[in-house]
C-alpha cells in the first residue's frame, strides 16, 4: 500500500513518536509521515539529510550527507554537534544512538555517483559532547545500522561487502568481537564498481531489527526486502517490483507494519530532477525491536 509518495528519494526511515520520520535527499528535509499519510517537515538540512537518532533528552540528531557533519536539532534549529569531515572517507549516511547518546555513523567511502574505485572506510563513534573517534575500519559502505534493545549489540550493513557485521559493544562505546552476523556472497576482489555491481547477490542497505532478533534488509539491487536470520538464512522475500527499495522500518501501532522507502533508482542526477519516491507499508507478522 502506498502511503505517501512525492518525495525525491527516501532514506533512514525510523518510527518515533508515533508517526514514521525519514529523510528526503534532494528537497534536503527530514519528514514526517502521521498515519493517515499527512507529510510534515521537520527541519532543512543544507548539506543533505540522511540517518536520524534521538538523544536520551529527546533532540534529533540528523547527519548532513555533504558537509560531513552530525547536527542537531535545538528548539527547531539546526546546529553542529560533531564535524567529521577529518575521520570519514566521504558522504556520510546512516547512524544509529544508544540509550546514552553515543552515535554510530556510516560514511560511503568514495564518490559512488562518480564512478570512482571502491574503497573501504570507517564507522564512527560520536559522543554525548560532540567529541568523535574511529571505531570500526575496514568496512565497504557500512549503511544502514542497528543496535539491540539492551545496546549491547551493534550490527551494520555493509553495502558493496555482501555482509551484515556484528560487534559487541563495550560499555565505554568502544567495538570489538567483529564478526559476520549474515554473509550474502564472497567480498569483492576488483575496486571497480561496475565490475562489483555485477557480482552482487545481495547489497544490503538500510536494515531494521524485529522482536524476534531476526533482520529486514533493502536489497535495492534486487527489488525486495529480506527478513534474515543469524547465519545467513533468508525465511521471507517481498518484492517491489519495478522499484527498487533502499530502506525499511517496522513501525505502527503494534509495530508490525514494514514501512519500505522505493524509488526508480538512486541515481543522484535521475532523482533530483524528480519526484518518483514513495513510502509503501506492508503488514507482517513479528512486530519491531531495536533501536528507533
């Protein structure tokens, strides 16, 4: 079912408050969709909008794509909390916030849009005060991201590595015990993008996690959410068929509406010029856990 449609491209969707936040790219919003399909706009983000998290006091935190920077909204205003433009290889994208205010932050790695070489990159930590650190590297664009409800799980998607990867995380916020949480095909071995995306048999990008530990993956490249298991295993598909699907969100009353952001494409110059994304939900049976 379509539940709101005329947006640029949609990203880093998240149920909060009640209603279904994203961000819209090219129109540089962050958005609210209520639940008779009311689209308001929260704040505009200059540098583009992408991953949102809340503070423990309730402020938004929302990543500025092109200047690299984490802001925050105070009082309806935007303003800098971190400046990562020393730590992250390129773009930043999504995050996730642990119950304390610490948030994990994805970057691309290189410019994608260009065609450049594929080159891994770094997750970041940034903390309560603004201060920032490395700590996870070696990643090919870690994306959508997830951490369990006791925060002591942190699990990101790596897009162009096949492969959702789990951490412990300590409790000063620190990483460790990597480890392949769900593999969908081999790395790759060629930094050429092209010749990347045409081995792909599953690009994970934005990732929800439902009450059953279980993970919802946006394979854009294969036009269709996943739910997967520990180890790999897919139990359910659904397709969007002519459409691809970049990100997903279990949300609603009783959370056990998938919301699903899809568009033509994510070509930047193809989405700008349009207005072809859509937000469509499903209803399924195991409700949403995670962090918002």
């Amino acid at each position: 079912m379509v539940v709101a449609d005329g947006f640029s491209y949609l990203e880093s969707p998240r149920w909060h408050d009640g209603a279904l936040w994203l961000s819209d790219f090219y129109t540089h919003q962050v958005v609210t969709v209520s639940g008779d399909g009311t689209v308001s706009t929260v704040v505009e983000v200059p540098g583009q909008p992408s991953g949102l998290g809340w503070l423990p006091d309730g402020r938004l935190l929302v990543v500025s794509m092109h200047d690299r920077k984490l802001m925050r909204v105070d009082d309806g205003r935007l303003v800098e909390h971190a400046n990562l433009s020393q730590l992250a290889d390129w773009h930043l994208n999504d995050i996730v916030v642990d119950d304390q205010g610490r948030a994990y932050v994805g970057n691309i790695g290189f410019d994608v849009h260009a065609g450049k070489p594929i080159k891994s990159t770094n997750l970041i930590r940034v903390d309560p005060d603004g201060s920032a650190t490395i700590v996870a590297e070696d990643l090919v664009v870690p994306n959508g991201t997830v951490m369990t409800d006791d925060c002591r799980t942190l699990i990101v998607a790596q897009t162009f590595g096949q492969e959702l990867t789990a951490f412990d995380v300590e409790p000063d916020g620190s990483l460790s015990n990597r480890r392949a949480w769900a593999r969908f095909g081999e790395p790759a071995e060629s930094d050429d993008l092209m010749t990347v995306l045409g081995g792909l048999r599953l690009a994970p990008d934005g990732i929800c996690l439902d009450a059953e530990g279980l993970i919802w993956a946006a394979d854009a490249l294969g036009h269709r959410v996943v739910r997967v298991r520990e180890g790999g295993e897919i139990l359910e598909e659904i397709s969007t068929g002519d459409d691809a699907v970049f990100a997903c969100m279990l949300g609603g009353a009783d959370g056990t509406t998938l919301f699903l952001c899809i568009a033509p494409s994510f070509n930047e110059q193809e989405r700008t010029a349009t207005r072809e994304a859509k937000v469509l939900s499903c209803p399924v049976s195991v409700g949403r856990a995670g962090r918002p």
